[in-house]
C-alpha cells in the first residue's frame, strides 16, 4: 500500500461522480402516497457513480446482503458481482471483473471496504439495518484510527481519511 501512488490523495470527491445526488430524486405527489422507494432511488444513483468510474474503476460496493433484494438492482445495468469460480445457468451477474463483492460475512465486507479506501478509492458498505450492528463498532475503530493518524507528522495531511 505504501507504494501506491492513490492514497497520496491523487483522486478526490470530484472524481467518484458523487456530485450527480442532485439529479436523483423521485417526486411525492402528495404525502402518504407509496413512492418508488429509497433504495431503489439509491440503486440508480449507484448505477451511475459506477459508470462515470468504469474507466478509473475505482468506485466499489461490498456488502454481505443481496444487492437485489436490498433495491440496488440499477447497478447490474453498468457492472456485475466480482466472481471468480464456476458458475451454474440460473446463476446472475456474475463476472470476473464486476465491482459489486458480496459474500456472507460482514466482517469481511467492512474489511475489504477499509482496506479499499486506504487505497484512496472510493466504496459504499451495504448491509439490512438489523445486520449493520455486526459491523458498527468496527467502522468505528477505524475512524478513531483515521483521526489519531492523522495527528502524526509522517501522514500527508491530503491523504484519505
């Protein structure tokens, strides 16, 4: 990772397409009425941060949940699951390259997604609300890592926190 010319701050917020959130919404007619949903709002606004990245590829999602049933269905229009083994007809969206890692353990999505973003790229954790708290106390530690580091002399100020 040291070697790494990313995590010297070369790519910023600009450069993940993040700004496009405010071209994401979905209008209320009026209150009470049943709209399209926030994760399925949130699942297009995924789409198209991945697109604007797909040549820098260096936006991902990691989750231990299925990306479908969570409402993120608009990111298999640009990328797949990352996939590396055999697969079977009925299987979906899986390839070698995707950019979507899913994997039945939470604590192994959190660290892949803190491993990624000390590379300086840029991720999104997505997980049900009751499973989140497997996890929380860890997304925790490293943000007191983050800030403790960033007291020390040897860490670029600029560098990803």
């Amino acid at each position: 990772m040291g070697a790494n010319p990313t995590p010297t701050a070369e790519f910023c917020f600009a450069t993940c397409g993040c700004r496009i959130f405010a071209t994401m919404r979905s209008r209320c007619l009026r209150p009470g009425v049943r709209g399209i949903g926030d994760t399925h709002v949130l699942g297009r606004f995924l789409r198209d941060v991945a697109k604007l990245n797909s040549e820098q590829r260096n936006f991902r999602i990691f989750g231990p949940d299925e990306a479908l049933s969570n409402g993120l269905e608009a990111l298999f229009e640009v990328t797949q699951r990352q996939w590396d083994a055999a697969t079977m007809p009925n299987d979906e969206f899986l390839a070698p390259t995707g950019r979507v890692y899913e994997m039945l353990s939470e604590h192994q999505c959190e660290g892949w997604l803190e491993g990624y973003l000390l590379t300086g790229r840029h991720g999104l954790f997505n997980c049900y609300e009751a499973f989140i708290h497997i996890v929380d106390s860890m997304f925790n530690q490293h943000a007191k890592w983050l800030k403790v580091t960033s007291r020390w002399p040897w860490r670029r100020k600029d560098s990803p926190r």
